[in-house]
C-alpha cells in the first residue's frame, strides 16, 4: 500500500503516572495514545472534521521548511529529504500547504510511481494522486486532533481513508498518523536560540484494514520516524 505523509511496549499506568508526577502536567489525550504506541486499536476518540475544516499549526511553524525524515526502524535506509511549506488561509489560520507538501515529499521518496497531485477544491481533507500505470490515490481524512502544549510541543493525529484506484480494482486502507513537533535548537539539544529554531518531530504511523472487515482492528503495519524541520535559507 502507497502511504505519503505530510507529512508518527504498552507503557501501563504505573509508568504513566510516575511520567505525570515527574512532569507535573495531566496528560493530553494524544500524549497518552503515543505512550502506547505500537500497541494501538483502530481509533474511535477523534473527530471527523467538516468539510472546510483543516488543520492548525501553532504560528511558529509559519514559513518554508526543509525536512528531514527517518525511519527509525530502518538506519540503513537513505533520509528522505523533502520540503514543507506552512501558510495562512483566507480566515488567517496557519495551515499546511498539503498539496505543495504532498507533491515534494512523493517526488523526493521516489516509491510509488507519483506523477502528480491536486487538491479538492471544495475541501482541504481530499487529495488525488496520479501515479504511474494508469493509477490513482485518494485519501481523505476522515477523522483528526490535535493538541497545543506550553507553545513549545505540538501533537497532531489524522485518520487517512485511502483508496488505491488500478485498471484491475480499488483497494482500500486507513492510515492514522500521530505526529509530535517540539521546538528544538539548531544542535537539536533542548538549548532554544529564538532566533534559530528548528521543529524536532516524532512521527508513528499505523495502518489499518479496510472497514468493517474486523470488529476490533488492530493495525497491519506500524512504523516511526524522526523529523527535523530547519528554516528553508534562500541566501
């Protein structure tokens, strides 16, 4: 199954709540879901957006980043590199630009045979891809959340419907991704110069079955990467 992004052992109650007191902070309902992470069930907790609704970026993620993104499971394979743009809406919301994003992450992963994308006009929450041999992708995102902390830490997680279209027949998947951004400094230490900020990311990925093939849906696959997002220098 083709997954594009842009685009993250059970911890158990004793551990969480020795994390809670340590940090002195209640959990946030993501923070809790990424501390079980691989061990997830099909999501049932976040919301299904309406059609105009998108998702919105904290304003320090405003501009045009280069990324970074590593499987961590995988240290032999290549980092992908790609770029990723954040811009304001007609209503002065930063969102991401999701089909700039999309289109440099696909041609810089160089799997999938990806020709091209379009967003839909009448909603950021579908996307078409045209890939090679006569196939489309449409992914929609059916269900969403995300979490604000301290300004510093960002937590987002979207639940992806994606139909892979052939000449042969469709086959379809749900992809949820949970994705963790922390401002970092550029030696991607805890030290935060202002006025050099990169966006240090965690990103878990699960993949689901079809619906309505299992009453409880574990995923088929899971994996994480690491992101690094460093102001793009046009100089």
């Amino acid at each position: 199954m083709i997954s594009i992004l842009i685009i993250f052992t059970y911890a158990g109650p004793a551990i969480a709540e020795t994390f809670l007191e340590i940090n002195n902070f209640q959990p946030s309902k993501l923070s809790e879901r990424k501390l079980i992470w691989p061990d997830w069930r099909f999501p049932s907790s976040i919301k299904r957006p309406r059609l105009k609704d998108d998702l919105i970026y904290p304003d320090w993620f405003e501009g045009v980043w280069d990324v970074t993104s590593q499987i961590v499971s995988d240290q032999y394979q290549e980092p992908i590199i790609h770029s990723a743009k954040f811009i304001h809406n007609t209503f002065g919301n930063l969102i991401a630009d999701r089909e700039y994003n999309t289109q440099s992450y696909a041609l810089s992963s160089k799997t999938g045979g990806f020709l091209s994308v379009k967003n839909d006009p009448k909603s950021p929450n579908r996307q078409f891809a045209k890939l090679t041999e006569d196939r489309y992708l449409e992914t929609k995102i059916i269900g969403r959340r995300q979490e604000e902390i301290d300004n510093n830490i960002f937590i987002t997680d979207e639940l992806i419907l994606q139909i892979l279209h052939t000449p042969e027949l469709s086959r379809v998947s749900q992809v949820e991704t949970l994705t963790e951004f922390k401002k970092c400094g550029s030696d991607q230490k805890n030290e935060i110069n202002l006025s050099d900020i990169n966006i240090c990311g965690e990103q878990f990925q699960a993949i689901y079955n079809q619906p309505g093939q299992n009453i409880i849906s574990l995923p088929i696959k899971t994996e994480k990467s690491k992101l690094i997002l460093r102001k793009t220098n046009y100089d």
